[in-house]
C-alpha cells in the first residue's frame, strides 16, 4: 500500500487523501467516492463526501477524521472493475476496507479549474 496526503474539511465533512506530484487524468464517481487515477490508470487521489457518515458505515471502528495519523491505498483493476483497498487510522484504532467500482473512467471535473 502506498501512503498519501491527508486533507478534511470537518465543515463539510469531505476527506482528501493525494499523492503529491501527481495530475489526474480521470476520475470515477461512485457514491460518496471519487477516486482519481493518472494516465497509467493507477490511483493518486481519492474524496469522501459525508466521510464521517461513510466510515460509519464501512468500519468496524470509530476514527476521528480530524486526527487521521496515516492513510494509505493500493487499487487493483480487472476486467471493467476497480478494487481500492484502504488503510485508515488514527491515534486509537486502524481499520482496513475495500470498495468496489465499475471501471469507467472520465476526465477529472478538478481538471476544469
């Protein structure tokens, strides 16, 4: 798994994770995800919408996204599917999960800035 950058917005409730260096060249919506790849079609970036309300329901234990001390990723491709699995925690717990995707990837809406 790879590391990233670590970006919450507790106004918004909105989690950034990056990898620095990097420039999105597609990008795929899937619920509260959206997850940025680069032109190789490996992840760099990643948005959780509602975030709190997400991890509620996809781990097992309470992370406080305003003390998130590592965040790491590695995704996975097969056929018209896309598996990102993460590593989150904080200064008490660490939880890993998996979301599944269709593999459809579209220009990057942070591309029309």
């Amino acid at each position: 798994m790879i590391n990233f950058k670590i970006n919450y917005d507790k106004e918004s409730d909105d989690l950034f994770v990056y990898l620095d260096g990097t420039k999105s060249e597609g990008a795929v919506e899937a619920g509260n995800f959206i997850f940025d790849f680069d032109k190789k079609g490996d992840l760099i970036a990643m948005e959780i919408l509602e975030a709190s309300k997400v991890f509620t329901l996809l781990l097992k234990k309470t992370i406080q996204l305003n003390n998130i001390k590592e965040f790491k990723a590695e995704s996975t491709k097969f056929r018209n599917m896309g598996s990102v699995r993460f590593m989150i925690a904080d200064d008490l717990n660490r939880e890993t999960t998996s979301i599944l995707f269709p593999k459809i990837i579209e220009q990057s809406p942070s591309l029309d800035y």
